[in-house]
C-alpha cells in the first residue's frame, strides 16, 4: 500500500490551496492536518519540526516532508501525477514569471504575518489599506504579464497551467480585502474558466471548512 498523503494545512491559506487544487487534479487522496495561523499554530514546536519558516502548506509524500507551494507543484510535475507545464520552454518561462509574481512578490507583503504586524503598528485601517492596495498593484502587474500570451481558455493559453492555480486564490484573497479586479480581464477571465471546475471546487476554502466542521 502507498503511504498515506499528508498536507499540512490552513483552509484560508493561499499556498495551501494551490497545492489542493493540485492534490485534486493529480487524483490524490489526501489527509489533512490543520495548522490554525489566526490562533498561531504555525509557531508551535510541533509545527516548527514539519516545517522550519512556521508556515504552510507542508506536504507528507513518497516519505518526504516538501514545503514552497510551487516546489510541491513541481515535485508533482516531475514525478508525473501532473502536466500543467507548456512544452515550450519561453512559454514555461513566462508562466513561471507569472506564478512568481503572484507567489514570491505579491503574496508574501500581504500574507497574515505582514498584515498582523501592520495593524499592531498603525491600526486595522491600516492594515486593510495594505491589504487592498498591495494586492491591487501586483494584480494589475500580473494582467500585464498574461498579455504576453495569446487569448485562450486558461490564464496562458487553452491549457490549464500552474499560472491558473496561483491565480485563483489570489483573486480571492483580492476580494476578500476589497481590491478592485474587474478592469483586470485576463485575471478574472482565468478564475470563472475554473470556476465549476471539480479540483478547483474541492480545494476553495468553503468547502475545506466545510468538511472540517
């Protein structure tokens, strides 16, 4: 028997749900432990020992403990559970210029230790300025990247690639802090194309609390 999957986990999580969806997509059953970052879970010995950086997502797999979102995308990709890659090699390029723009830039001057460090600084309204105008800038960066690609079903094209799977939980957590996206029509275009999508559906935040409840 194979041994068991596991993912380290926070339901609202931005990087955890990029690995869900890619859990979801490669067929892959999964157990999840739950890492409560608003209770500071992330920071206690237990979790310190799965991951050092105190974050998420962690994933238990093939008797490795992987951490980095698009590192566990990767390892998925090259041990063939997924193909989300373009063949072309400037076309992989691009799309990973897209993906680090979101993951590497944009994601981590708006995660939960930032922003919980803004508001204890200069207050909640602060903090939701942060929020909404960080995310708001690198969005519409990131519009400007997809332009590159020629118009198709998916975020750089008709396949589904990794550039989908980090866009969709970013246009949530856009929502989520009231950042302006409908002048942004690739971005939006790539999310309602996923939207019924099952993988998508079963990795969104809802649905894991859902269950989780």
């Amino acid at each position: 028997m194979p041994a068991e999957i596991v993912l380290h986990d926070y339901w609202r999580s931005t990087a955890s749900w990029r690995v869900r969806i890619a859990l979801h997509l490669a067929g892959l059953p999964f157990r999840t432990v739950a890492v409560d970052l608003t209770a500071g879970a992330q920071t206690a010995a237990a979790h310190l020992a799965v991951n050092p950086q105190g974050l998420v997502p962690a994933l238990e797999i093939d008797g490795l403990r992987l951490t980095q979102s698009l590192a566990i995308l990767d390892y998925l990709e090259d041990t063939g559970r997924l193909r989300l890659l373009p063949s072309d090699a400037a076309a992989r390029a691009r799309m990973r210029a897209v993906c680090l723009a979101i993951c590497a830039d944009l994601h981590p001057v708006a995660n939960l230790r930032v922003l919980n460090r803004i508001g204890a600084l200069a207050g909640d309204a602060a903090r939701g300025d942060w929020a909404a105008g960080t995310i708001r800038e690198g969005l519409f960066a990131v519009e400007a990247l997809l332009a590159q690609f020629p118009a198709g079903r998916h975020a750089v094209g008709d396949a589904l690639t990794q550039a989908d799977l980090c866009i969709v939980p970013q246009l949530y957590n856009a929502a989520r802090w009231g950042a302006e996206t409908r002048d942004l029509p690739r971005l939006t275009a790539a999310a309602a194309a996923v939207a019924e999508h099952p993988a998508f559906l079963a990795a969104h935040p809802d649905a894991v609390r859902a269950e989780a409840a």
